[in-house]
C-alpha cells in the first residue's frame, strides 16, 4: 500500500470513529449467579450464605415474621418458588421437618452441591486438657458443675455431637473478637440430665470447651477488665475457627456431625 492509499485510510478511519460507524466490541456478558432449583430437589445451606454461619429464614412462603436461623451446610428439599422466595422442607438435625423459606435476593443461599465430609472425631483429654481433630490439638477443657446437689462432669466415653440448631448468642457472643463463629455451639448427647456443648469460651459448665480456664489461670485477676486477659490469650481461643469448620461440615447422619471421646 502506497503513501496515498495509506493517508486515504487514515481519513476513513478517522470519519468512522467520528461517525460512530465503527463496530465497537462490548464486554462479554456476566454469567448469571443463581442457581437453579426445581421442586423436590435436595440442597444445601451455602457456606457463604448469611452471617457467622447462619442463615435467617422465614417460617412464612412470602416472609416476614416468624423467623429463625438455620446453620450453613444443612441439608433441605426444595419445596415451591413464589413471591421472589424459595420454599423449602429441612431434612436433618433438630430442626427436621419444619418448613422455611428465604429470598433469592442477595443470594445464592442454597446450592445443589454438597461439600459435607465424613463423621468428625474428637478426642478430649481432661489430664492434659488438650483436644486433638483431624490431626490437630489444641487447649481445651471442662470444669465440673453441681447439678441436683452433686458434681456432674462431662463423663467419660464416647458421646455423639448434634447438629447445632440454635444461635447462642447471650454466651458466645463475647467470643467474637476471636472467631466468628463463637455464637455457634454443638450439643452433645450424653446420659446427663444438663446440656452439654462443644463451644469456646473461659468459663466451662460441663461442656468441652475450647481454650484456657480463666478460673484456674494464674494470672487471671477478676478485679480487672476480662477482656483485656482474653485479648492476651487471643491465640487460645483463636482456634474455635478450625475445630467449627471440622465440625459443621461433617456428618454422622441426619442427626449427628461426630463423636467426642472425654478420657482422662
């Protein structure tokens, strides 16, 4: 091509741009991120779905008031889609049975795609007042509680844990600064008459809890700030992070995440 036939294009070039003429190429289209759900379909509580691990739903097909919480991972069977909410029936834990529904907005709260692992193991020590899982072990322990005018400890033995179903956010809210998933406590099932819970915390009534005893810590002053000594032991608590993400996804059945062994 010559000098002429160049400083024709040129021109050309420029009208076009000018004149809107040329093609101008648009961005590729976003791919959709909803997830497709059709009645009858089996799903699951998306791990990124609400908040500190629980999703708010309501007990009404068009929502609003009653509501309550459901932990992430849970499995349900989709039910209906109306008035922009999905419908749905929860399969598992003690929460089996009732029906719920949730916004698609804001989503995807549920997925097809099941990521829950085999049953959880964990082992509590109350000698070395350490629990190990998965390969981990890591501060924990349990203090005795009176319960009908006698001492009522976590017995020893293997005991299943359950599906966590309720938000305890009076004790385990004070844990925040240190896991997100402090409100989040699993039941255990033993022949005791009190609760008993896999949770974090200073303070023990029978339960194995993870982190440091503040009762029998040395430097505890109860005269000055808690929070100021838990901030010191941060890293103990800390580790409620890797012990709930084990836990939350694991599965026994439709009842249970795991089993604890307390020895001494």
């Amino acid at each position: 091509m010559g000098f002429f036939e160049d400083y024709v294009k040129s021109w050309k070039d420029m009208f076009n741009d000018m004149s809107g003429n040329e093609t101008v190429k648009k961005p590729p289209t976003p791919k959709s991120t909803e997830v497709v759900l059709r009645c009858d379909e089996i799903a699951y509580v998306s791990p990124k779905a609400g908040k500190n691990g629980w999703l708010l739903v309501s007990e009404n097909s068009e929502g609003g008031i009653p509501t309550f919480s459901i932990p992430v991972y849970l499995k349900v069977k989709i039910t209906g889609k109306e008035h922009d909410r999905i419908q749905f029936t929860i399969l598992e834990g003690r929460l089996k049975g009732m029906t719920a529904s949730v916004t698609k907005k804001y989503g995807p709260h549920l997925t097809h795609t099941n990521l829950r692992t085999e049953g959880a193991k964990l082992v509590l020590n109350l000698t070395t007042k350490k629990l190990t899982y998965n390969g981990t072990t890591i501060d924990a322990f349990t203090q005795e509680i009176i319960s009908h005018g006698k001492l009522d400890p976590l017995p020893f033995g293997t005991w299943k844990i359950k599906i966590p179903y309720e938000i305890h956010s009076d004790l385990g809210e004070g844990y925040l600064d240190f896991s997100k998933y402090s409100m989040t406590w699993f039941p255990i099932k033993t022949p005791k008459t009190l609760d008993r819970f896999v949770h974090v915390g200073a303070i023990s009534h029978g339960c194995a809890t993870i982190g440091i005893n503040q009762k029998k810590a040395k430097d505890f002053n109860p005269k000055e700030d808690r929070m100021k000594w838990l901030k010191l032991h941060r890293v103990k608590f800390e580790t409620w992070t890797g012990v709930y993400e084990y836990l939350i996804k694991s599965r026994l059945d439709d009842k249970y995440v795991g089993e604890i062994e307390v020895i001494k």
